[in-house]
C-alpha cells in the first residue's frame, strides 16, 4: 500500500548513499500529515528515524521551511532546550521530490489529543504545562550567536514584518472576504510596539509539539516541529502558546486537542509563569495576543485552502475556516 509524499525505495537508497547505516528492509509509517509537514517513522532491523517532508499540495511559502527546523535543532545540540539528534537533509529533494530531513527516533509520550492526556493524572498534566513553560524559557535565554546562529533570521523589525507575512499569506489561501482580517492587519499595524527582545523563537509550541518522557512526564524528551523558528521576539511564542489554549483551536487542528483541555492551566497562569521565570516585561500582552489570534485565523484558513486542494487526510479540514472569524474578532478584542 502506498503513502502519499513517500517512496521507501528511494529513501532507503538516499540513507544508504548518505552514510547512514540501514540494515534489513526498511519500514515506513505515517505519523502524522496533512496538517502541517509529513511526519513518517522509519525503521529498519537496529535503528529508527523520523523523516519530514512537506505536504503533497497546498502549500504557503514559508510554513514548510524543512531547512530551517534541521538547521535549528542541529545548533541546539548541547544546549539546555531537548531536540532530536540530526541525521541527514536532502535539500534538493532528490529522494521524495521536495526536502526532506532525517533525525533520531525519540521514544517518549506524545499527547496530541484529550485521550492522550487522559492517560496523566491532575498532578501530572499540571507538571508537564509547567516544564513546558520553563523549555520556552531555556530556548529563549540561549545565546543564538554562540551556537552559530547569528544569520537564522532578522530581529530588527520582526514585528512588522511578522503582521505583513501573515497578511500575504491570507492573500495567498482566502477562500471567501472577511472585513475583520483587514481591521485587525491594520490594528496590529498601528500598535507595534518601539522595542521588543530577540532570540530563539519556536513559533508552534504547545505539548504536542514535544515528546514527553512517558515515566516522568514532566520531562521534556525532545522539541520538535521546528518549522516556524526563527529569531524574533520570544513574547510572540509565549503568546500564542496561550492563545492556542483557545477551546475553537480543536477545529484547527481536527481533534479535541490535549492543549485546550481544560485540565490544563488557563493563559493567564502560563504567561504568569513564564514572566516570572523568564523576567521579561509583558507590559505590551495585548498587542501579542492580538497578533498570536491574526497567526490562528490565518493558519485555519490555510488548512482549508489546501483541503480544497486536496490535502486533507483527516476528511474534515475544511472546518478549520469556522473559526478564521472568531480568532480575528478576539484580536480586535485585545486591542480595543
């Protein structure tokens, strides 16, 4: 049986020409796909990798950058934020017909959906949200010159041009005209703030965005997803972890999302917390609220685009444009 975006084949072929050992046949299975990168577990008689590719269609300019998640977590090898060793990256594209990366398998707990997290006890839930704000505090204290990335992108203006990409991408996957995107792109616009910080930012982070330890969940195995990092204003990342805490993000992302659970600490507690560890002033909250909500409302659209395109393996993405409205009315909410 086939899999959209791989051919076994051909990867088993790149691995081996790559220098990675690959002993036995070498199985392939989907992890996850359709709503982000294709994510596919490999494995063959001694080791196990995970491959990521982009989806088959659909896809935006700069949500599938698999160059950038391998070169982030390759730098961050070592430091105190938890990533997946990098194996190989096939840039050209030459073994799936669009990039692919390779990196360790880690074996852990990933809770993706309120089933996942019913297996967690209150006590549990509560320390795994908590060392998740304290993973987002170590990434955002790492020196990026030190680690060799000081080019991984532009802090200055990062405001600016974040409200300015994410209005082009609406351009790029609208399927209908709603008068709140151009209200809440011109809201953002008027209210950048004159000075924010720079570091490391992940742009998607959440609990199902990492690998847990599954003895002790309030350990963090590994950060992964790393498709959206970048350097910018880590406030961006803290907000939109709490604004994916929103109960509608499920339609998002196609499932009773573990993140939303109300099991877990609400926003205001997350950003709390992640203020007092961090020390950071988040004087300015309402503005990165705003603009977390504008990111959302953007990226539901997307997933619909590309379901009419035919990337949809879950068979309802095209619900993920019910709630483009409501994430851009709660932006214009946070800055009235």
């Amino acid at each position: 049986m086939s899999t959209p975006g791989m051919d076994v084949a051909a990867l088993r072929r790149y691995l081996i020409d790559a220098g990675v050992p690959v002993r036995g046949e070498l199985r392939v299975e989907l992890i996850s796909g359709g709503r982000s990168n294709l994510t596919f577990k490999a494995y063959d008689d001694e080791s196990t990798w995970v491959v990521r590719r982009p989806p088959t269609s659909g896809l935006t300019p700069s949500a599938h950058d698999m160059s950038r998640e391998y070169t982030v977590a390759g730098r961050l090898q070592g430091t105190p934020v938890p990533v997946a060793r990098t194996v190989t990256f096939d840039s050209a594209g030459t073994a799936l017909g669009a990039p692919m990366t390779v990196v360790e398998y880690v074996d852990g707990l990933v809770i993706r959906d309120r089933a996942d997290l019913a297996a967690l006890t209150d006590a549990q839930v509560e320390a795994a949200a908590d060392t998740l704000v304290s993973v987002l505090v170590d990434l955002h204290a790492v020196d990026y010159q030190a680690i060799g990335l000081g080019g991984f992108g532009r802090p200055d203006g990062f405001l600016a041009r974040q409200i300015a990409l994410w209005a082009r991408q609406w351009e790029r996957v609208k399927t209908r005209e709603l008068p709140d995107v151009a209200a809440l792109h011109a809201a953002l616009s008027d209210a950048v703030p004159a000075h924010s910080a720079a570091s490391i930012i992940h742009g998607d982070f959440r609990i199902d965005n990492t690998i847990l330890d599954a003895a002790q969940p309030n350990i963090v195995r590994a950060a992964v997803d790393w498709e959206l990092s970048t350097l910018g204003d880590p406030l961006t990342d803290i907000a939109l972890m709490c604004v994916y805490r929103t109960p509608s993000f499920d339609l998002v992302l196609g499932t009773d999302a573990a993140w939303t659970s109300p099991r877990l600490p609400a926003a205001d507690e997350l950003a709390h917390r992640y203020a007092t560890r961090s020390g950071r002033d988040l004087g300015n909250w309402n503005f990165y609220t705003a603009l977390a909500n504008f990111k959302l409302g953007v990226i539901g659209e997307g997933i619909a685009h590309r379901a009419l395109r035919g990337s949809d393996v879950g068979g309802d993405a095209l619900r993920a444009a019910e709630v483009t409205a409501e994430f851009m009315a709660a932006g214009l909410r946070a800055l009235s």
